[in-house]
C-alpha cells in the first residue's frame, strides 16, 4: 500500500445525494396535512345557513319598533264675546283748564290753598286787599239809600199832583243809577275774593302774598280738571273706511291705560273724531272722555289706546302659539281622537287678552290644537298629550299686528 497516496476524501455533493434517499423516505409527505377546499366551502356553507336561521329567527321574534310619541301641550278650541279694535298710542289732556285771573287791581294780602292741592269749585285761593272797594261800596249804597227816600217822597208828591212829571223821571233815574253804581261796587268787593270756579288741582302759584295784581297781570295760578280726563288719539286714514262703518253704534268704546299695565284699563266714551285728514301724518284726531276718580292719568301723560268699534259674539279662540306660519299660509296641528295630528289651514283673526286670537275659519270649538312642540310634529305623527296652562292674562298690546285682519 502507498503510504503517500493521497486518500480519496468522499465528495459533501455526492455524499448528500447519496444520503438525500434517505432522508426522504423518512418525512412525512406534507400532501397528508392540507385541508381539502371541499371542506372549506362546506363549511363557509354551513355557517351562511346558521346565520341566516339565526337572523330569520330574530326578525320573527322580534317586531318593527314604532317612533316614540312626541310630547306636546295641548288646548280645547274655545268660543265667547271678544272686540274688533284699533290699537293707538295717545296722549291726555284735562278735561277743564281754568287760569285764574285778577278781576281787580291791588294787593294780595292771603293764599289760602298748597301748590298741588285739590280744589273744589267755591273754595277760595286769594284775598285782594278789599278796603278801597268797600269804602266805594259803601259810599254806593249811601247815595243809593239818598235816592231811593228822595224818590219815595217825589211818588208822594206826584201822587198829590205837586210836581211835574220830568222831577218824578229824574228821581225814578238817580235811584236806578244808584243802585247799578252799588251793584258794581258790591261786584269789585267780591272780586276781591278769588275763588277756584272748577273742580280740579292747581298748579304752581305764579304770585305771593304781597304782590300788586290786576286785570292786566299773568295768571294768578292754573286750575285743571282732571275727573274725567281727556284721551286725545289719532285714526290712521287706511282705518277710516272701518270706523265708519261702526261710528254711531253701541259698542263704541275707547279703553286708556299706561304703558306698564299699572293700572286697570278704562273704558270711556268717544266724545269727538275730527272732520279732516291732517296733511302731514295722514291721521284723524279723536278724543275720548275717561273716568279718572285716582288721579292715575295725568295730563299731557303718553298712553295706550285700544278703540273698540264692536263686539263678535261666540268667536272661535285658540292660544296664539297654536298657530304657525308654512309657505302656504297659516296653520294648526289639530289633535285626532287617537293622538295623531291633523294639519290643518287656518284664517286667523286679531290677537286677544290671555293670548287668544281669532280663527275665523279651520277649527271648530271642541276640537284639540297643538300649543307647542310643533317643530317636531308631521301630518300622522302621535303625539303625548299635555294641558296647556296659559298665562296670566295679559294687557292689550300695541302693535301693528293688533290692527290686522279688519
């Protein structure tokens, strides 16, 4: 054997293809681990049919939900007496105004009122220093007592036939001239006491005690009369055909009250409407006489006006936010027997106190309208029902709505 023979080193290649028999006869072939597609599509199958059983049996069991009722507040339709008015601002006035002046010249020597206080007719205000008029007083009824002897005794005489005629004229004349002369005196003596000739309540004094006055002199004070009061008004010319419709009728009435509600509104009489159009406003004046035992409406005072020209029996009335406003007009949701809602056109009338206005035609008295909640209401939809508790009644507004519908 040679030693220095190289040794054959047996090939990595040909000794791994030698052994990869081996190998391969030792694996599991991985064809023995796949699922089969028929399996997967089977089973794709079976759960389709599972959920599609498990649906059908939820959808049976299960009914259509239906929308929840909507609540609302509701109210009836009602009917009574209500007016067909004119809304206006105007202003009062006293019913007498009285400025007092002196009749007579001289010094005041007494007031006898406050500044503000009422005043009935007769009680007195000042007192003009009377002596110079009673002295001539006086002196009047001297000569007058001298005439009416003297003609005494020419009746005498005449009666004997002693004197002529024309003596018995003169002495008749001088008694009557002396009677006038005393009737005038007695009149300056009592103008010397000024009285207030109305009732009312005066003004500020323009004069104090002390002072010289006569018939030339500023007003002493201003007396009015405010019980009953005027209410001076306008009528714009578009409502004139309306009031005269109604003027001369019963149920003309004029209604005052202030801005704030203080006070009840009163009701008075028209007592005048002018016979003109004014140029420049395009209105009508008009005046009212009001009762104004409180004092409440003062002169020259800004109030509301309500003129009322006549009464509408058994009028239809809903809460005024019953009624709403669509593209084709005005409506209202009128509730059915089984709490579904009805839209329903209306004719809506004036606004009245306690938020009521008029529906002249749409809904009848009974019937059942949606007061509030309407946004989320449709034609069909049910609604919860709730009453509507109004609010406390209010004052007749001002506004150009009030006017509408006449």
């Amino acid at each position: 054997m040679n030693v220095n023979a190289p040794v054959s080193t047996p090939n990595r290649t040909e000794q791994s293809a030698s052994e990869r028999p081996q190998v391969r006869m030792k694996r599991i072939p991985a064809s023995s681990h796949r699922i089969p597609k028929w399996a997967y599509l089977l089973f794709i199958i079976l759960a389709a049919f599972v959920c599609y059983r498990i649906l059908q049996r939820t959808a049976s069991e299960v009914k259509p939900a239906q929308p929840p009722a909507r609540p609302a507040l509701v109210a009836k339709v009602v009917t009574k007496d209500v007016p067909v008015y004119l809304d206006e601002i105007g202003t009062c006035a006293a019913y007498e105004t009285v400025q007092v002046q002196a009749q007579v010249s001289g010094q005041i020597i007494a007031r006898h009122f406050q500044d503000g206080s009422d005043v009935k007719q007769g009680d007195p205000l000042f007192t003009i220093d009377p002596r110079p008029y009673q002295a001539t007083l006086d002196q009047a009824k001297a000569q007058a007592a001298l005439d009416q002897a003297t003609l005494k005794r020419q009746e005498d005489l005449r009666a004997r036939k002693v004197i002529s005629q024309q003596d018995y004229d003169t002495a008749v004349a001088n008694a009557q001239k002396s009677q006038a002369a005393a009737e005038a005196a007695q009149v300056n003596v009592d103008y010397c006491y000024i009285k207030s000739p109305i009732n009312g309540r005066v003004g500020l004094r323009n004069v104090d005690v002390g002072n010289l006055v006569g018939p030339s002199t500023p007003p002493l004070v201003t007396i009015q009369g405010l019980d009953p009061i005027y209410t001076d008004f306008t009528v714009a010319e578009n409502d004139l055909p309306t009031v005269r419709k109604y003027l001369g009728g019963p149920n003309v009435k004029v209604q005052t009250y202030l801005p704030d509600g203080s006070i009840t509104p009163r009701t008075g009489d028209l007592y005048f409407i002018d016979n003109a159009v004014q140029p420049g406003s395009g209105t009508v004046k008009a005046r009212a006489v009001t009762p104004n035992p409180d004092r409440a409406l003062w002169p020259s005072e800004f109030v509301r006006v309500r003129f009322i020209l006549d009464m509408l029996t058994n009028a239809t009335l809903v809460p005024s936010q019953a009624v709403q406003v669509s593209q084709s007009g005005p409506f209202v949701f009128v509730v059915k027997p089984d709490n579904t809602v009805d839209l329903r056109p209306v004719k809506p009338g004036q606004r009245q106190e306690g938020d009521l206005t008029v529906i002249e035609s749409g809904v009848t008295a009974g019937e059942t309208v949606v007061v509030t909640g309407q946004l989320a209401l449709s034609p069909g939809a049910k609604v919860a029902p709730q009453p509507y508790v109004p609010q406390n009644p209010s004052k007749p507004q001002q506004s150009a709505a009030s006017k509408s519908t006449m």
